[in-house]
C-alpha cells in the first residue's frame, strides 16, 4: 500500500472516529428533544468537519464550570429567594390562577406577594425619561442590568444620570453583557462612569474568544433588563438602554418596546436577581440589602395592591424553566390569549399549547414583526404558520418596526411581561426576567397596548401561506428543522 493510502486511510479512521464520539455525546446529553439530537446528528454526518466544529462551538447548552459555580455561590451567599420579599399571597389569588404562581416559583423560588402597583410606560423615550427621573430622586442606591446598551441619546442619558446620583453619594452599579454591549464596554462613556463613581461589571466576559472555546458557550448570554432603585422602585420589560431607532441595526427601526414600572414587595426579587447577577462577577457583598426592611408604602398598600411574581431563567436555574412557563400559561387561557413576540422557534410542546388554546374556542391571537433583524428566525417562525392558523389561531405580522415587546395577557386578568422570546434562546441559553401578575386594571393597560399593535398588524391568512412557493416552503421548514441547532 502506498504512503498516500495509508496516510488517507489514517485521516478517514480519525475522522470516522470523531465523527462517532461527537454523535454518541450529541445522543447522550440530557434535557435534549429527540428532533434536537437528531438535528445535530443530521449535521455532524451530512457536514463531516463543519458539523464536528458546530458541535464544539454550539452543541451543548455550557456556561463554564466556573461562571456556573460563581453564580451558585452567590446565589449561596444571598438571603434564600423565597424569604427576601414578604410572606406568599398565593391566598389573595383566584384558585384557577394559582398552577401558574406555582410554576414560577418553581423556577427559581421567587413567592407571589401582594401589594404591588405598576405603570406602563407609553414608549421607549418615556421609559427612559421615567428612569432617568427616578435615577434622578434616587437617595441610597441605583442598580441597572441592560443586555445592549448603546451609547446614544438614551444610553447616555441614563450613563450622565447615574454619574450624577454617584457624585452625590448615592451608590450606583452598573451592568452590562459582555458581548451585547461589547462597543460601550471598550468605549470612553465606560471610563468615565468608572473616573465618576459608578461601579462598573461586564456580565459574563468573552475575553479571548479562542480561550473561550474551553470556558464554555460564547453565545449564552444575560438577555436581562433590569433597573432597581432605593430597593423601592424597578423596570422590567423588553426595552435595552437604547434608543428606538436602535443603531447598531438602524433599518428594522423604530424598534417597538413594552416597559414597565413596579413599586412594592416585587421590587426585591428584581434586586435579588440583580444582586446574583453582581456577585458572580465582582467580590461584592450585596446580602446586607436584604437586612433593610420593606418599604412602608408597599406594607401600607398589601391590600389595594396586585399580586406578582419574579420569574428569572438562565444558567443554575431548572432547564425548561421558561418553556414550561409558557405552557402553562397557554394551557390556562379560557376565552382570550393576546401574545406579542419578536421571535417564535417553539419547541413542540409550546406549538401543541397555542394550537390546543384556540382549538378549545379561546380567541387566541399572537403578533410578530413583519421584518425581523434576523433572517432565519424569520424563516423559520413562518415554517409553523400553517399548523397555527389551521387551529385557528390568529397571526398578524407588525408593520410599524420591529416589535420587540414581549407580551402575553391572559383573560383580562394575568399579564407576563419581561425579556424572554417564544424561541430557544431564550429557553436554553439566555438569562432572562420577566414579572407574573394577576390585576385586571394593569392587563388591561397592558391589552391596551397589545390592541395598538394589533391595529398595526394586518392578519396572515392560509391562503398567503397556501400560495408560498415550494422553494419557500422547503427553505422554511429546513430551517426550522435545524432550529434545536441554530
């Protein structure tokens, strides 16, 4: 045999060989679907070294030991969840509502607890100014987590405002993900809040990219977006701390956000979810905040005050955490399921919910985004159409930007809204928030707002989906069926 044969002999067995370890571990890991294990098999054999290093890259669901045992540390090191808010209000809640304050103490032991009060913000310049405001009247503390934050009119605005609460002693913190806000952390606005005052934490660091390979998944990211201020006052919806034209992808603008703001017992599991985040980057002890008693307006107003929940998913929290969220919440709707969201690659599970909802003569409408920033997102979220109207769910597509609010409302009664995405992003790799709430007087508000974009959003029917060419349909479907892959 000569030396070329052997040597070609040599490399097929060693790649036959890998192929076969990455296929057995593609198999063998758990908390996997059946069809992700397959999609990733499919790949590793029909793209042999290509599939090989997408597997490496982006086949297990792996923050690093150490970020993970950072975080459980401080998690360890934190008050227990469950004590850090009040006693539970699970009493003060409708019994048919209460499987679902259930599922989301499940998820990372946050109580429902009364005496809450919200506002929603009627854009995303208003929810700037608010925060700005409250930054502003802050006295003791100022705590913001954004995953993008842009160095805009709104980015800086909220940047000049935490310089001048640090300057007047008024401890600020401030975060922001690695790889979402990587221009700002590298620019000289990071600079000057560090020269102001204001302590500064990049959450989950790249580093160098190549290391990073052997630290785990470069693209599990904190998706969250959380400001808490005084321990009294918090934000949570789908808005980063940018402006609507959103520059860094300028031509989907206006970018379409929900933001809220909370007052009351809620307002402490915010902070707590804040705090895990700071202490698994920094050696600082945020405990002591939790020692300060809750503030006498939300012990005062537990009565007239709503019910509401903290739900925060990531890496150390269960897996599925967000998807059987969603379930549930589905599963749970009588007459009305409202749903805006950017992004639907649904596991099989959430596709059957939503198609079961509107099978059982719940009126049950979702809203994406006519254009989205990312096209095979886009791709394959149009690949589920068919079997979604078929049961008679309402589709519309938003022209008026990219709606990027995260919604759900729920019979008039129950709202979530915060970070998360109907997509497997924000199922198995991001950290996420989002508050659960039972109030009439704010879903309606938020329903409201769902209504504006409904207004916005002309309905998909089956005949424009009947009439997508094959070439379209095949595109579609492929996509989606790589979906546990990309």
């Amino acid at each position: 045999m000569h030396d070329s044969a052997v040597v070609a002999w040599l490399l097929f067995a060693v790649h036959a060989s890998l192929q076969l370890v990455f296929i057995v571990r593609a198999l063998l890991r758990p908390h996997r679907e059946p069809a992700s294990r397959f999609a990733w098999v499919l790949v590793i054999v029909l793209a042999p070294v290509i599939g090989i290093l997408a597997y490496i890259l982006f086949g297990e669901v792996n923050l690093g030991r150490k970020a993970v045992a950072r975080l459980r540390a401080a998690l360890d090191a934190l008050p227990p969840a469950a004590d850090v808010a009040g006693a539970s209000a699970e009493a003060m809640i409708p019994e048919r509502w209460v499987p679902l304050f259930r599922v989301g103490y499940s998820v990372t032991h946050f109580l429902p607890v009364a005496g809450n009060r919200a506002a929603l913000l009627p854009d995303s310049a208003s929810a700037i100014a608010a925060m700005v405001a409250d930054i502003d009247a802050a006295r003791h503390s100022v705590h913001v987590l954004f995953y993008i934050w842009l160095a805009d009119e709104s980015g800086v605005t909220v940047m000049e405002a935490l310089k001048r609460a640090a300057a007047r002693g008024v401890v600020c913190r401030a975060m922001a993900d690695d790889l979402g806000s990587r221009a700002l952390i590298r620019s000289m606005h990071w600079r000057d809040m560090a020269a102001s005052g204001v302590r500064l934490a990049a959450a989950l660091p790249v580093g160098n990219p190549l290391l990073r390979l052997f630290k785990g998944r470069i693209d599990m990211r904190n998706h969250r977006k959380i400001a808490v201020i005084d321990n009294a006052i918090t934000y949570c919806g789908s808005q980063n701390c940018a402006d609507a034209a959103f520059a860094v992808k300028a031509r989907f603008a206006p970018w379409v956000d929900v933001m809220a703001r909370f007052e009351g017992p809620v307002v402490r599991q915010n902070q707590h979810l804040f705090a895990s985040n700071w202490m698994a980057q920094t050696d600082e002890d945020l405990a002591p905040l939790f020692a300060e008693p809750l503030p006498a307006q939300s012990q005062a107003t537990s009565v007239s005050g709503f019910v509401a929940q903290v739900i925060g998913s990531g890496a150390g929290v269960r897996y599925s955490a967000m998807p059987e969220t969603f379930v549930a919440l589905m599963n749970a709707a009588r007459r009305e399921l409202v749903i805006t969201t950017p992004y639907y690659v649904p596991d099989e599970p959430i596709q059957a919910a939503l198609c079961a909802s509107a099978r059982r003569g719940v009126a049950t409408t979702i809203v994406f985004p006519r254009r989205s920033d990312s096209w095979i997102v886009a791709s394959a979220s149009r690949s589920y159409y068919r079997d979604l109207l078929e049961a008679g769910v309402e589709i519309r597509e938003y022209v008026g930007g990219l709606l990027h609010a995260k919604t759900l409302t729920l019979d008039g009664e129950v709202t979530l809204i915060g970070s998360a995405n109907i997509d497997r992003r924000s199922f198995e790799l991001n950290a996420e928030n989002n508050i659960l709430l039972h109030d009439e007087t704010f879903t309606r508000a938020v329903r409201a707002r769902q209504q504006v974009f409904l207004d916005a959003a002309p309905p998909v029917t089956k005949t424009q989906v009947d009439a997508y060419s094959p070439a379209r349909q095949l595109w579609n479907n492929t996509i989606a069926m790589l979906g546990p892959v990309l």
